[in-house]
C-alpha cells in the first residue's frame, strides 16, 4: 500500500479493507473476533504503541476482508491518544497510509443516543459506512425497541442487528459490508447553521485544498473548532494554528461558543433521530447492575468484595500455575537433556543444554502464571468489574499521582512484572502508564521467592512472634511491604518529577455487568503467550548465550585429582564471570558481600532465581540441593575467619533482591511497553538505574545501621 | 448563577454544580466550565449543554446516569458542572 493508494478496489483479488470503530463496552472486540476467528495478528499502530488487531475472512464466493480493529473511542474529537489514532487511520493520515473502504461502526443498541455521536461524526467521513447495532437482545430485554428501517432512512447507511456475542448477524453483516462498499459515502445528515457555516468556511476550504475530502474536511473543521491550543498529540494543530485561532474569534464575534457548538448541533440531531427510532417500552427501572453496583460499589461491602476477589486472583496465580511451571520445567529440562544427548560433549553440548535450553527456560516457566493472570484480568473486563475496580481505587492511587487503573498491574506484580507491565495497557494516560511501568518491578515477584526462602530459611531464627506468625514468617512478609511501599513512594516522586503533569480527572464508564465470553478470554490469552513469547523470547535467546559465554570462558584445565564440584568452582572463579565477580567484590564489599556473592549477582541479573543456582554452583553442591547449600553458607569464612555470612548479611542481601531490577524478560518487557525503541531502552535504562541504585543504598543502609546496632556483618 | 440560589437546590429555578444537585433528581445541564479536554470528553460521552443527568449516587466519586450510560465523575469534575434541576425532589 502506497500514500497514494486509492481507496477503491482495484482488482477483484484484493481484500475489501474494513476497519471496525465503535465505543468502549459496545461488544467491538467481541464481534471482530466473530468476524476474523483466529485469523489475526496484533501489532502496534506505525510510531505508536497503541496496539493494532488484522484480521481476516473470507466470504462463501472467495472474496476476502481484511479487517482493522481501531482503538474504542467515545468520538473522534475527545483527543484521547486511542482516539487519535483512529482518527489518522480514517482520514488516511498514519504512517501505514492504510486507507479503509468501508469503516464499521459497532453501536450499542442499549445507549443508541451516545454511541451516534461517534457515528455521526465518522459518516461525515466520505467514507461508506455500515452501522451494527450490537447487544439487540440486551436492548429488547431492557424494553428498548430501535426501528432499524427508519435508522437506515436518518443515517442513510446500512444499519444489520447483531448479537454478536452468539454470533447473531454476522452473515447479513459481512454482506452489507461489500453492498456497502459500492455505494455513495454518507453525508452530513444535519444542517449547519449559515453563521456557523459561513465562519468555518475558510477552515475548511484550507482542509480540502490539502487533500481532505469536502465532507471530511467539514467536520475536522468543526472539531478543531472546539481544540485548545498546545495539545502535542494533535499532530496538525500547529500548521492550522492562527487559523483556528481566527475561526474562534470569529465564532465569538457572531455569538456562537465554538467548544459546544459541534456537540450541540449533532446531539440536537440525534435527539431527533432517537426520537423517530427508539421506542422505550417502559420507564428504567433498576437492572441486575445497579442491584450488583449496590454491593461492589457500597462504602464497606466494596472494598471487602474488591479484596476477596483479589486474594482469589493473586492466590490461584501462585498456586493453579505451579504444577504448570513444574512441568515446563520438566519438560524443558528433559528436552536440553535429550539435545545434549545429540551433541556431543563439549562446548557446543555446554551451550545449547546451559546456555539455550536453560536460560530460555527458566523464562518461558513463567508463561503459565502470564496466562492465568490475563484469564483473569479478560475476566474482570469483560464482566466489567474492571472499571469498578479502578472506581474503588482511585482514590488510593490518586494520593500517590497515579490512577485508578495502575492497581490491577501493580498486583499482578506479585506474581510477575511481565504480565503487570503488560497489564499497563488499559491505562489511558501515557504518564500515568509509564509511572505504573516504572514502580511494577518493585513488588515482589514469585521469581524473588527462592531467594527469599533460602535466606530466611538459613539465617533467620524460626522465633514465634505471634499465634501463627513466626519471625521467619515476618521477614518475608516484611519484605513484601517493603517493596509494595516503595513502589507507591517512587510512583509519586515520578509523578513530581520526570512524569510530571496533571493527574486527569477520572471520567469513567461504569458498563453494565455481563458474562464474559469464553472465546474471547481464549484469544486474549493466546494472544498474550504468545507476545509473551515471541518478543521476550529473542532478547532473552540473546542474553542467555552471552551469560553462558561469561560463566564458560576463558576456560581452565581441569584437574582431574579434584572432585568434579571443586573443578565447576575453579572454573566459574576463572571464567569472564568470575573475573566480574571479583572486579566488582570492591563495589560490594561495602555491603559485606564478598565476590561470590558478586558473581552471583552479575549471574542472576537474568533472572533473580538464577542466583540460588550459582551459588549452588560456586558452592559445589548443585543448583537444587538446597539444605547442603544453606550449611555450606552457614559454614562459610572469609580470608581473615570471619564468618562470611551473618544474619546481618543475609538482609542486607534480601533488600537488595527487593529493590534490584535483576530480570531480563522485565526489562525486555519495559523496553516493548515504555513505547519500544530508543524511548523504550532510555525508560528501561531509568528502570533498572534507579533500582539498581536503591539496591545498593538500602542494602548498604542495613549494614550500616546493624553494625551500629551491634549486629555482626 | 448568583451566589444565593446555591444554598437552596430544591428552587427548579435555580442553577448549582452538578456536586449539590440531590440523588434520584433529574437536572439539565446548564454549562461545563471544567478543563477543555475534559470538557470534550465528558461532551462525547452525552454530558453536553442541554442534556438531562441525575445523580445515582454519591460514594468517594459522583454517580451519574446520562441516558442509561453510567458513569463515575471524579475529583472536582462534578464541581465544573453546572445543573438546573428538572422539577422539585420528592420529600424523602
């Protein structure tokens, strides 16, 4: 496709383009799946990191679609970032230059009013349009009755009702779409009045003279009546500037208000157009949502609700997805085992069973807990609980500069920041999301539990402290709330600082309770796997060979007199890795970590488990074998007799866990999410430097003040 | 909009923010002098000059209903919205 392209077909073998527009919660997603199945591919919308769904069908006589589906937008003059982008793809104004033939709109029978705002505005387009008027059932159910031949007569388009959560007139649907195509574009269908009309005249004559169709231009002229000047994502603001400016005294001077006038003209018309289609065959009356809302909304009962189904959630992430991980790792592990068998011994054999099938593996082990969490969160969205959610926590997370929304990542967090960063998505703003992006890593991941445990387990005294609560009990739970307090603390000094900027006022939708569709959560979860995989799996490919490479070379010859344990330690201790470790024990010493704590810190910067293994390592007694590793660790003396590892030391280690961002797939994760590129790896770099930096200052801030405290360290 | 009539919501003659207009009334929205940006979205979503709103409820946000739509309004937006009150709330 060139910027060229004409919007017309030009042969009988190209896909007809439909791109699929509609408000939030109208069932948009749900009936372009109906449409597309499985045949779909997500990417980003060129330049941005709004995500971009393909999808294609084929009709019974072999003609094919190609169908996009745009961003959920009230309008297409609200300004939203979503709602820019589906305006640049409408008038043919992004990168991609992917020009639609027909544009669908997706319309909730239910609020016929709201959504024909959005509606009417993309029929002025010069575009043709077909309307699917979704959730009829739901509408009959509620006593709404639309009269679909009269709505075709006030759009002038053709309108199919569609259910298409059942898949209800989805073939009537696909065949409008072509009928569609060969017909006329729609118009405006309400009048301008002549002040109006006469002020926008030269706004709009300069819009069509730069290539905008005439009907286009009429309404980009009406909806840049109504911009403010300084919005940056208002790409051709700048150029129309002092003509907007003047097209607004103007408007002034004949006694108009240029900010209302779009939104009074066109709902003065839909008014009238509901008027003549909608009939209301009773009063409303309280529905099974406001009934639902009264318990998940309500002051005390909310919040308890909101908790209970949250514990649901984070408990059967940890414990569903075990058994899974388990097998992974199983498999994966019998898998490099088999490769190896293949190979023979050497380098080679080194590389692919520790280098490849380890280090992808112990990435790929958190797919089942990614896919549990998007279940869930496909579950509490589409039922709708979301948005009451983000409702109840608004105004906790508005204390510390961030949103509503920034809670659900912020949790998932416990489990894994991958799926929390990814996560970040149903956020808006793109400085509230990059605050959530940047503190996500801060709460205790399940890949921080083996640390946690080993240390506990080896250096802190099984004390009772309280019925049920022991004092190795409330170390970890200490270092949960440490985590969690610090990403809130460096969440609302982002927001001061780097991210600074208004925290929007909450405009929320609260969408009427459904059940969520099976098929849907199946394709979300598919659809994040394998992003999951796809993306974070070649960066993590990478990095895995190059840690082997560090921990193998240069080699040492090994001495066959001592035990293979003592010749692997001999061997790390030489290798590049090594070499690290001891390069930076200066660096470290402060801490009281010695260098093979060092190594295995620079070892796990993959991934935090991986420090458990290289100690096992270093110490000779395999990765998993975890009681002979916790006396080898107790037993351990530095140079001058000390013990090497006290109490003391053990938190300042774990506190350094809390904090550092020692995880390869996060940060792959943060570079795709933070907006990829340059931008993404400069945000990634603040994300692993800050935390990094906290690591050291807290772990050092123990040692300091358990010395001073009389603690050995 | 003079300053007394604010005091009093149950006159249907007066104007208030949307914040004092009672549960369960019906008011007609007189003017939206919020942020331009939030006052284009709250436009797109059915909040416009002359549209009828109720409040549903008050919790730590407002709860309005626009036309069957329901929608949280937070953090002082409700402030920025001025409504004149469709009839006289019932006793309670």
């Amino acid at each position: 496709m060139t910027a060229t392209a004409a919007p017309e077909p030009r042969t009988a073998a190209e896909p007809l383009r439909v791109a699929i527009i509609g408000n939030p919660n109208t069932g948009k997603t749900t009936l372009f799946n109906a449409l597309t199945g499985l045949r779909q591919h997500v990417g980003n919308f060129a330049g941005v990191t709004v995500e971009r769904f393909e999808g294609s069908f084929k009709m019974s006589d072999g003609r094919r679609v190609t169908v996009v589906d745009l961003p959920g937008s009230y309008s297409l003059s609200a300004g939203s970032p979503d709602e820019q982008i589906a305006l640049e793809v409408l008038l043919e104004r992004d990168k991609a230059h992917w020009a639609p033939q027909v544009v669908l709109v997706v319309v909730d029978a239910s609020h016929l009013e709201r959504n024909l705002f959005l509606t009417s505005q993309v029929c002025e387009l010069g575009i043709p349009v077909v309307v699917a008027l979704n959730q009829v059932d739901a509408a009959e159910r509620a006593g709404i009755s639309i009269d679909v031949p009269a709505l075709i007569h006030e759009l002038g388009v053709p309108v199919v009702p569609t259910v298409a959560s059942r898949g209800e007139g989805i073939e009537p649907l696909k065949k409008a779409l072509f009928i569609a195509a060969g017909l006329p574009a729609p118009a405006r269908k309400f009048e301008i009045p002549t002040a109006a009309h006469d002020v926008l005249a030269p706004l709009a004559a300069q819009l069509e003279a730069d290539g905008m169709a005439h009907s286009a231009a009429q309404l980009e002229a009406l909806r840049l009546l109504s911009v403010t000047r300084g919005e940056s994502h208002l790409a051709h603001v700048e150029k129309y500037g002092e003509l907007i400016t003047e097209t607004q005294a103007k408007a002034r001077e004949s006694g108009l208000l240029p900010e209302q006038l779009e939104a009074n003209l066109r709902f003065k018309w839909i008014r009238g157009v509901v008027e003549r289609t909608v009939t209301r065959r009773r009063e409303r009356a309280p529905t099974v949502s406001d009934r639902l809302d009264a318990v998940a909304l309500h002051r005390v009962g909310g919040p308890i609700v909101f908790l209970l189904l949250m514990a649901i959630v984070f408990q059967s992430v940890f414990t569903w997805a075990a058994p899974l991980q388990d097998w992974i790792e199983g498999a994966i592990a019998t898998l490099g085992a088999t490769a190896g068998t293949l190979i023979p011994a050497g380098d080679a054999q080194s590389l692919v069973v520790d280098g490849v099938f380890a280090g992808v593996g112990s990435v790929v082990v958190f797919l089942p807990q990614i896919a549990f969490l998007f279940a869930f969160i496909s579950v509490l969205e589409q039922s709708g609980y979301m948005a009451r959610a983000a409702f109840l926590m608004d105004g906790l997370m508005r204390r510390v500069g961030l949103h509503g929304k920034s809670f659900i990542p912020m949790l998932s967090g416990y489990a894994c920041a991958v799926p929390g960063i990814m996560a970040t998505r149903t956020i808006e703003d793109p400085k509230d999301r990059l605050a959530t992006i940047m503190v996500v890593p801060l709460m205790s991941c399940s890949a921080r539990l083996p640390v946690y445990t080993l240390l506990i387990g080896a250096f802190v005294p099984a004390l009772p402290l309280l019925p049920g609560l022991g004092l190795q009990g409330a170390m970890m739970l200490a270092m949960y709330l440490l985590g969690t307090v610090t990403a809130l603390a460096v969440a609302a000094l982002f927001r001061r600082t780097l991210l600074k900027g208004p925290v929007r006022p909450m405009i929320l939708e609260l969408p009427p309770y459904r059940r969520p569709s099976l098929r849907s959560i199946a394709l979300a979860v598919w659809q994040r796997c394998l992003i999951f995989l796809r993306r974070a799996g070649t960066v993590i490919l990478s990095l895995s060979i190059v840690l082997w490479a560090l921990a193998t070379y240069p080699k040492t010859a090994p001495d066959a007199a001592q035990p293979i344990e003592r010749q692997q330690e001999v061997q790390l201790a030489n290798s590049a890795l090594g070499t690290m470790g001891h390069a930076i024990e200066p660096v470290v010493r402060p801490l009281g970590f010695d260098w093979k704590i060092g190594v295995s810190i620079v070892a796990s910067f993959a991934a935090r488990e991986v420090f458990v293994s290289t100690m096992g390592t270093i110490y000779g007694v395999g990765g998993e074998d975890d009681v002979a590793l916790k006396d080898r660790m107790l037993a351990e003396r530095s140079a001058d007799g000390a013990l090497a590892y006290t109490p003391l030391i053990a938190v300042a280690l774990m506190v350094f866990y809390v904090y550092a961002l020692m995880c390869m797939s996060t940060i792959a994760v943060t570079v795709r999410e933070a907006g990829g590129g340059r931008t993404g790896w400069r945000w990634a770099g603040i994300s692993f430097g800050y935390m990094l930096v906290l690591a050291y200052v807290a772990a050092w801030g123990v040692i300091v003040v358990g010395r001073a405290m009389g603690f050995a360290g | 909009m003079a300053l007394p009539l604010h005091l009093n919501p149950d006159n249907a003659d007066c104007t208030c923010p949307l914040m004092d207009s009672k549960a369960g009334n019906e008011a007609t929205v007189v003017a939206i002098t919020c942020g331009e940006h939030d006052a284009r979205r709250l436009r797109a979503l059915g909040v416009y000059e002359g549209a009828t709103i109720s409040v549903v409820g008050k919790k730590n946000c407002l709860l309005v209903d626009v036309r069957g739509t329901r929608l949280a309004l937070c953090s002082g937006l409700a402030l920025g919205i001025t409504v004149q009150p469709l009839e006289r709330p019932s006793i309670a």
